[in-house]
C-alpha cells in the first residue's frame, strides 16, 4: 500500500470515527482534506494545519495529472 492511501486512510478513520461520517461526494479526497484542516468545535482540534492542507492539494492535483498523463505545461519552479 502506497504512503499516500496510508496517509488518506488515517485521516478518513479519524473523520469517521470522532465526527461520525465520511465525505462521499465525487470530490471527497478534496473534502477530506479540507474537514480534516478544520476543528469541530467541541468534538476535535484541526488534524492538520491550513498550510499542509494545501501543500497535499497541491500534491494531489499533480498526482492525478501524472497518474491520467493529461498534457499540460508544468510549473517546475512550483
């Protein structure tokens, strides 16, 4: 199992399991990482901070473009 799905299926167990439901929509590794940045007041603080949130969807993004071989110029600076 790749460190990626590791990594998601901690941060899914932990949405499931303190908040009592899993994102489901078509974009829910998006959701996903969006609530896990989040605190639910009175249940959990956030699980990660804003700036790792982005840093892994920014990761996920180039990961789907690599995986589907879209052709897009890449911002190698980035």
């Amino acid at each position: 199992m790749s460190k990626e799905k590791i990594s998601e299926n901690i941060l899914a167990r932990i949405i499931k399991t303190v908040d009592g439901y899993m994102p489901r929509s078509g974009d829910w590794h998006s959701e996903l990482l969006y609530v896990s940045s989040r605190k639910t007041p009175g249940v959990r603080p956030a699980i990660i901070s804003a700036e790792l949130q982005e840093i892994l969807s920014d990761y996920k993004a180039f990961r789907h473009l690599y995986r589907h071989a879209y052709t897009k110029e890449l911002r190698w600076k980035k």
